[in-house]
C-alpha cells in the first residue's frame, strides 16, 4: 500500500478484506505495509473495515530487507 492517502490502494484493501471476509481461506493472512504512521494506518482501518495487520514502515526499512522498490 503507497500510503492511506492513495485511493486505489484504499480500494484495494477493501476488496481484499470482503474477498477474504466471504472466502474460506484458512491459513492465509493479509498483512498490509504502509510508509504511514500509525496514527494514519487506525483511520483508514475504520474507513475500510480491514481487520488484518497493516505495519508501518515510515523508513522503509522493510520494504528494503524484503527487496521491493
């Protein structure tokens, strides 16, 4: 996710969340990665309904261990 601020990932995180809401995907978890604050990721968790885990990654840290762009 680019940020909370990018609405086609806030749409994307909605679809993922009624996808895995209504599917029986036992065993797979969606965790969400965002360059946002904390503070950010508790909004758009309550615009969205996502339940699942959305880090925050302000430094980039992670998205450079795991070698995305």
């Amino acid at each position: 996710m680019k940020g909370t601020w990018c609405s086609t990932c806030v749409q994307a995180l909605r679809a993922i969340h009624l996808e895995f809401n209504s599917a029986s995907l036992d065993g797979i978890r969606v965790v969400g990665l965002t360059a946002d604050r904390p503070e950010a990721i508790k909004e758009v968790k309550a615009r969205t309904g996502f339940e699942g885990p959305i880090v925050s990654d302000t430094q980039g840290d992670l998205l450079a261990a795991l070698s995305f762009p």
